[in-house]
C-alpha cells in the first residue's frame, strides 16, 4: 500500500492500535491488532491484514503478476526445491498490484446485468448521443465520434446523408414515446427501445401523430430499436419504423472501441451486447443438451433461411417454449410446430366442424404418409380436443453431431421433407 497518509500527506509507520467496546452485559472487548498510524496522528489508522494466517502462505508468478490460492505452507514446500528470497522487489507493492488468479474464472461486473430495463437502455442511448455534438470532441474525441456514427447510422436507414450535428436535444418519455432526439432543429428522430419485448396495439402510428401534433414541420426519423430478436418486423415497416438490430449496434460499439473509446459505460454495454450476440450463437457450438433460450433462437433465426416461417415464445401452464412453425410444403390443410426438441405436426379445424372426427382423420392420414416416405412420426402420447391439436410428433428430428452439436445441414434437408 501507499506509505503516505491519505489525509494529511505524513508517512505512515507500522504500529499497533486498539478498540474497545462494551457489551450489553456490561464487559468490553478489547481488540488489538497490528497498523499503519500516520506519523504526524491526524488520525488515520489502517489495520494491516494477515494474506495469510497461521502456517498458509500463496504462489506468487512475478512475471504475470498472478498469486495463487493459499494453502499449507509445508505443501508448497513439497511441491519443489525452493531456495530463500534474495532479489531487491518491493514485496508489499508486488502484493498489492497482484492479479487474484481466482479472477480468471469470472466475469468482470457489469452495469448492464443489473440495469436490465428498458429505462436503463433509453439513458445510455440518450448519454451516447448526447456526447455527437462538437464541443464534447475537445473532451473524447473517440466518444464523440462513436455518438455521430450512431447517429449516422439512423439518418442511412432512412436514405439520408447524416448532417454536421449543431444541435440536439433529447427529450425522454415524450408523450410515451421512448426517446425524441431533435437534431439541428429539422429532423426528429423517434426512438421506440424494445429490449425483449414486441411493440403491441398501434403504439407506433400514435407515437408518430404526437411527434407531427408538436413538431407538424420536423422530418421524422422513427427507429424500433431492438437488441433481442424477433420472428419478423413486418408491422414495424407498416408504420413507417426501420428496424435497428443488435448486430448494427455492436458494429458501431466495436469501431469506437477500436477508435479509442475507453470509457467503461461505452465499453459495458458493448460487452452486454456482445454475451447476448455469443448466446444467440451458440446453437452452432453448444451441445443440443445445453442450449437456453438464445440458442433456440439463434436455431430458429438459421431455419428462417431456408424455411419460410416464423418463430416465438408459447407460454402455457407448464411453462412454455419456444416455437418455430410453418405450412407444410405438401399443402396439406395441417402445418408444421418445432417445439424445441419436438417436432409437430397440427390442424386447425373450421368453424362448426367436429373436432373429434377430423382429428382422427388426419391422424390417420398423416401417420399413414409417414410411413409410406420414412418420416418416422408418431401418435402423440396425449390427444386433446381444441382450435389447434397435434396429430402428430417426432422427437428426433434435430440431427447431431458426433460431439453432440446439431449438423444444420442436415436438419434443415429432413425438415424441408415435411
């Protein structure tokens, strides 16, 4: 540690101290203990802990700067042929700018695990692009950048070129509206941050009649920002909104990065972003017996490719799932649901027909092709009478590899039998 006092400059000297403290049964306990006392007694005291007590001691690598977790000292001792300390390092310093090698194993704290809401993203989008105006270049100039390329970003999904920025202002919440960034007084640009969720009603079109009610001569700019996935966007282009996607942040997160942005808010939420891009992704990597709730979704995203459907999350009592369905490529009057590891088959029987017997029909139907083209489905175990029943399943369908990871290619190839 520093040998200089932190509050009033002195040195610090190794000495001893005490406090003493009453019980409630009326004896004190006094505890002494070994400290560092300023010189000049302004009062400053920092006791000085053991690293190790009684017959422990730690593995230090110099040249990593790494120590090791403590043990008996005897067992270090057995563990080679040590020779006694003769080189001229500051032992204490060494100690105190040591890498805890229990470090390695985990994940540096992280604003963004904590501040999930969707409030906390608005205020760091809001920060970024608070830094694009020219004055801030003096201060970071790296930041500012990041924050115009951000905001270069919006004005090239729209069509246009992104201006020399001479004044913002953001405005939070506005009339519900997520984020209302009004650029140089002639753009307004409508942020509707959906972290993890879908937008609902007609919440778009309102957002955008109160930002032409306020500013009538403003040229709107609306962006759905979305770090999570979704099946499609299609009433989001409806309402005039372009989509502003994970991977287009992490493009402009990654470039300051690399441009010299080092403050650690810019560079959490890079990191954030980042886990949640390497979790959609590791489908590709992980074991089927290991995927969460990204992984699905990643899969499902590498269907859409190939198969032309859609995907979601289905709750239900039990919990729920996520989903991926389609229309069977035979155009038969059923359709197709990947129930994670489940494959479906389904029917939606018309309004006034008896559910009983069209289900057994296509039961029969369907387990009767099957068997006729190899596609090995089966009766499923239970049968219910609803709008939507299955009338048929697999539960093999995903085609691995030897190591347990899924073979894309030949999932899709059986998939597309169907």
């Amino acid at each position: 540690m520093s040998k200089d006092c932190p509050c009033c400059g002195s040195a610090l000297i190794e000495d001893a101290w005490g406090s003493l403290e009453e019980t409630e049964d009326g004896g004190v306990i006094l505890d002494g203990f070994p400290a560092y006392v300023c010189r000049w007694k302004c009062g400053y005291v920092k006791r000085i802990e053991e690293l190790y007590p009684k017959e422990e001691g730690g593995i230090f690598d110099i040249g990593e700067s790494i120590i090791w977790p403590q043990m008996n000292y005897q067992s270090i001792l057995g563990r080679g042929y040590w020779e006694d300390y003769m080189g001229n390092y500051d032992v204490e310093m060494l100690l105190e700018n040591a890498r805890d090698s229990r470090a390695v194993f985990k994940n540096v704290p992280n604003i963004f695990d904590y501040a999930t809401s969707e409030l906390s993203q608005d205020a760091f989008l809001c920060w970024l692009m608070a830094w694009s105006e020219s004055p801030y270049r003096s201060l970071d100039s790296s930041l500012y950048e990041a924050a115009n390329q951000f905001l270069a970003a919006i004005f090239h999904l729209h069509g246009l070129p992104a201006p020399v920025i001479n004044s913002i202002v953001i405005k939070r919440q506005f009339k519900s509206l997520d984020i209302l960034t009004i650029v140089n007084d002639t753009y307004a640009i409508l942020i509707e941050d959906k972290t993890f969720s879908k937008n609902h009603s007609d919440q778009l079109c309102r957002y955008r009649k109160s930002v032409e009610s306020e500013y009538p001569d403003l040229i709107q700019l609306p962006i759905y920002y979305k770090i999570a996935d979704q099946s499609h966007y299609r009433s989001i282009d409806k309402a005039g909104y372009k989509p502003f996607k994970r991977t287009m942040m992490l493009e402009i997160l990654q470039e300051g990065k690399e441009n010299g942005v080092q403050h650690p808010l810019f560079l959490d939420y890079l990191t954030h972003l980042q886990k949640i891009e390497d979790s959609v992704a590791s489908f590709k990597t992980k074991a089927l017996a290991e995927w969460d709730h990204y992984a699905w979704q990643g899969f499902y995203q590498e269907l859409q490719k190939e198969i032309n459907g859609d995907w979601g999350y289905v709750s239900n009592p039990a919990g729920g799932f996520w989903a991926f369905w389609w229309a069977s490529a035979a155009n038969k009057p059923y359709f197709l649901q990947l129930e994670q590891e489940r494959l479906c088959v389904k029917i939606s029987p018309e309004e006034g027909e008896d559910k009983r017997s069209v289900r057994k029909e296509a039961m029969n139907a369907i387990l009767l092709e099957s068997d006729k083209h190899g596609l090995n489905l089966q009766k499923p175990a239970r049968t219910r009478i609803g709008k939507v029943m299955t009338i048929a399943q697999r539960l093999d369908y995903i085609q691995l590899n030897s190591d347990g990871t899924v073979d894309l290619e030949r999932t899709i190839d059986l998939l597309k039998r169907y």
